[in-house]
C-alpha cells in the first residue's frame, strides 16, 4: 500500500488572505470557448495545488526533471518500455497529478499519452488527456527549449495553493503550426462552467442521466449555454424560443428547435436544482399545465448569471436552442471571455526543467530538493521520501512570476498564489513554485515598462497579455503565460471553500 505524508501550513493561508487589500472585484470589459471546442481548453481550470507542484517525484527529482527536458513524453513513460525509475516514481500521487497537468498543458485534445499506474488497489494502464496544445510535438519528440518554457508557464499558472478549481483565461503568443493563428484564442460566448471549484468534480447537472428523467427539476443531461450580467435593477427574463408571456400575443425570446428546459444559475459557474444559486427554471412551452415559458428573476446591478438548457426529456436529442434576454436595458447576455474575464492577475514565466550535470545536479532545483519513492523493505509498498523539506524562495531556480500593478499589495498576492507556506513578504515565502519579480509594468498611465517589454502581444490585439518579461537577473524570457481571472482572489479561496472579503485594488 503506498504511503503519503500530508504536511499542514505552517501559517494559516485563510489568516493570511485576510491580510490582503490588493484583492478586489471588477466590472469587466470585454471573451471565453465553448466548453469542448480545441479553443475553450485555454481558459482552463486551475486546481494543482502549490505543495503538488513543487515536491512531487516526477518534476522535484533531478533525474525525471531532466529526462523531461530531454525524451519524448511517450517514449518515457511507455507502460512496458519507459524509464524504470520514473515509472516507480508514479506511485506518489502528487507526481500523477503533475503529469496530467503538464500534459494537459503540452498536448492538444485529439492527442493522450498512455501510462501505467503503480498504485493500488487497481493497479494497470492509464491515459492522460491532452487539452491546451502548447507543446504537442513533445508526446514522440525530445522538447524544444520554447516548448518547455509554454509548458511551465502553464503548468505555474494553474497552480493555487488550496488545489481549489478555478477557471482561468490564459493569454499569450504562440502561432499555430499549421494556420499560423493564434493558439491562444479568445470566446466571443463564454460557457459557465461545469464543475463545483472546492470539489473539483462536475456537477450532477452536467452528467449523462440514466433512468430517462424529464423535466427543469432534473439534475442531469443538462448543456452550459452562456453567461451575462445586470447592468441595471429590474426584472429580467431568459427564453429560448417561447413567448414572454402565455396569456395572448407577446415577443419571443429566442428560438428552439424543440422543447428544451431552461435553468438560471447565479454567478458563472452551472448549479444543480436544489442549489440556493439557482434562480428559477423553466420549461420552455405553454402548452397543458406547464409554467411561464421564460425564467424570470430580479437582477442587482453587476451580477452575474449562468444559463444551462436541456431538452423536456433526457431520452430525447438536445434540441438546437439560441438563448436570448430581456429587457436590454437591464440585462445583457451571451458575455465574451474579455467581458468575463477581466481581472489580470499578472504573468508566468520561465523552465521548470534542465537536464542533470554530469555530477548528478539540476540546476533546475534548489539545493537539496531530491524527492523520490522508494520500497518499503518487508511491507511490499512504497513511500514518498524528500517531500517535506523546507527551502526559502523557489523550489524551481529558473521559473518567475510578475504581478499587474493594478494589484495594490502585489507582491503579498502573489505570495499567497505561488508559495505553500506564503508570507506577505515574497521573499520570504517556503517551497514557492517561483520567484516574484515584481510588477510587470510599472504604471499603465502612462505606460512605462517594468519586468515586461511588451504590455500587450501583437498576435491577438487587445487581449492584455505581457511578452518579453525578465527575471531578477535580467534575462529575458520569451513565451509568458498571462493569466485572467472572473473576479480578484480567485485563486485563494478559504478553506472551506468561502471567499475571503477583498478590498478593491
């Protein structure tokens, strides 16, 4: 049976958030993918936890760390044929959990990369599952150094302490292979997400349902459509192709292509029915004993709702539905990713990997940073070793971080983002994924440039992302990630799941 030690904070990260002023909430501007589609996996969840990121045998061993800088994805960690030592190394769960995150951020949708999984009590193989695409080439090819430099970033910008779900925009510059377009795309629709963010599992809503369940009650078979905001108090309505009203002649609101159900959830995330986040449901026809076609609800000047459709029976094909709102001068819908995502958190930047020195060091990890699996004599299992030392600053040398100065307390912030035992001092964090910088420009009125030369990447006009950053020493680092998040503090929840009380920026 493997082992694996749990290491509690040292410093309260609640207490901590508290402590924060330069968090806060936004009206936002102006993009998001639908959910499924190549371009919707670059906003993409966050939920690897800090102590997950930096001391896992895979990525903080300096032996697997620079085989990754070097082999094939597949060729490493065929299921009969990969790197023996790595392989054993899979019985840490953190690295398991590495792995699927960097591959997630390496490889694209239509690609997965097959492993085998150590770890009772079902051992056997398994895949991982590309999603972002930023490195597909790695999966059968040793990896370029711009390669691993986008996977790190990734992977840095996914990361939160607490290993809370949340979802991102990330922003940067990185020409498709073949059309040469922008791989990090932007949503003109935004799709509300689908899973719960302290569980990290999907919604019972969203799931495939089983016993041929009908009706708006139903917590299964449902589809995210869209997401918008109250720009005023009032009433709004939600239809997909009914009536306002079912008592004579009135607009219809959108359209259907059969009978769908309707389900308004509050903020950007889905809800099942019980949810208190739910704001009413609909069926979508007037016809025998069913309600009001429309959803109706009273909106608050700034929030947030969530739309799901489903069709009247879960035995019957989703009907093609276009989802409008009304009255415009309440409410707008069908919000993009820059609309939804409009706090810049800041950007992400540097290598997690190198390959060893003939001597058996990595120069990219800190001094005594070694963790590793080893058996178990006389108990036939495994256990992590390594993975509870304590090093001030980076676990990785080469990986950095820039906070938007927007940010008031910029530099706590980031703390708090990147270190498993933060400090309100970066620099005097423990076992943090990167060093912080500072601010990626220093003012923004004027522009005047601080650790990024670019405020935002020719590739996709306005989406804000920074390019060109350099770390302490001055080198200039040349594939950032820029991360966007719905609302500040985001990425540091409670521990029980509640958002701390943030102070506008």
């Amino acid at each position: 049976m493997a082992i694996r030690s749990c290491r509690p904070l040292p410093v309260s990260l609640s207490l901590l958030v508290l402590a924060l002023s330069g968090c806060g909430t936004a009206l936002h501007g102006e993009d998001a993918p639908a959910l499924g589609s190549r371009e919707s996996e670059i906003r993409i969840a966050n939920s690897l936890t800090t102590d997950a990121l930096v001391l896992n045998a895979i990525s903080a061993n300096p032996e697997s760390n620079g085989l990754l800088a070097t082999w094939p994805l597949q060729a490493l960690f065929d299921p009969a044929t990969g790197h023996a030592n790595t392989r054993r190394r899979l019985h840490d769960p953190d690295a398991q959990r590495f792995m699927s995150y960097l591959v997630g951020c390496a490889l694209s949708d239509t690609q997965s990369l097959t492993w085998y999984d150590p770890r009772p009590p079902t051992p056997g193989v398994r895949q991982w599952v590309g999603q972002a695409g930023l490195c597909p080439e790695w999966k059968n090819s040793a990896p370029s150094p711009g390669c691993l430099q986008r996977v790190s970033a990734c992977l840095l910008a996914r990361n939160n302490a607490l290993g809370h779900r949340v979802e991102l925009s990330m922003r940067g510059e990185h020409p498709h292979s073949v059309t040469g377009t922008n791989v990090f795309t932007l949503e003109t629709k935004t799709r509300p997400a689908d899973h719960d963010p302290v569980t990290a599992l999907k919604f019972d809503s969203f799931e495939t349902c089983g016993l041929g369940e009908s009706g708006p009650q139903r917590d299964c078979g449902w589809k995210p459509d869209g997401i918008g905001i109250c720009d005023a108090s009032g009433t709004a309505l939600v239809g997909a192709g009914a009536p306002t009203s079912c008592s004579g002649p009135a607009p219809v609101l959108g359209s259907s292509g059969g009978q769908v159900v309707l389900r308004v959830c509050d903020g950007v995330l889905g809800c099942d029915h019980a949810s208190t986040r739910n704001l009413g449901e609909a069926t979508g026809s007037c016809s025998g004993s069913a309600p009001v076609p429309v959803v109706s609800f009273s909106c608050t000047p700034g929030q947030y709702f969530s739309v799901m459709t489903a069709p009247w029976s879960s035995t019957t094909a989703h009907p093609s539905a276009t989802v409008a709102s009304s009255p415009a001068s309440v409410v707008r819908y069908a919000l993009s990713e820059r609309q939804v995502y409009g706090v810049r958190e800041g950007a992400f930047y540097g290598n997690l990997f190198a390959p060893m020195s003939g001597t058996g060091y990595n120069p990219a990890l800190a001094q005594g940073v070694n963790v590793d699996v080893v058996q178990v004599d006389g108990r036939g299992g495994y256990e992590v070793e390594g993975d509870d030392v304590q090093v001030r600053g980076s676990i990785y040398r080469n990986m950095y971080s820039c906070f938007d100065p927007a940010w008031s307390t910029g530099g706590a912030y980031a703390s708090s983002r990147l270190c498993a035992m933060p400090n309100t001092n970066p620099s005097l964090g423990v076992n943090c994924a990167a060093t912080v910088t500072g601010a990626c420009f220093n003012s923004l009125a004027p522009p005047s440039p601080g650790r990024c030369a670019v405020l935002d990447g020719p590739l996709t006009p306005a989406d804000g992302d920074y390019e060109q950053c350099k770390d302490p020493m001055g080198v200039t680092w040349m594939f950032p990630v820029t991360t966007f998040l719905h609302t500040a503090c985001d990425t540091m929840p409670n521990a029980d799941g509640s958002k701390p009380p943030c102070a506008q920026r």
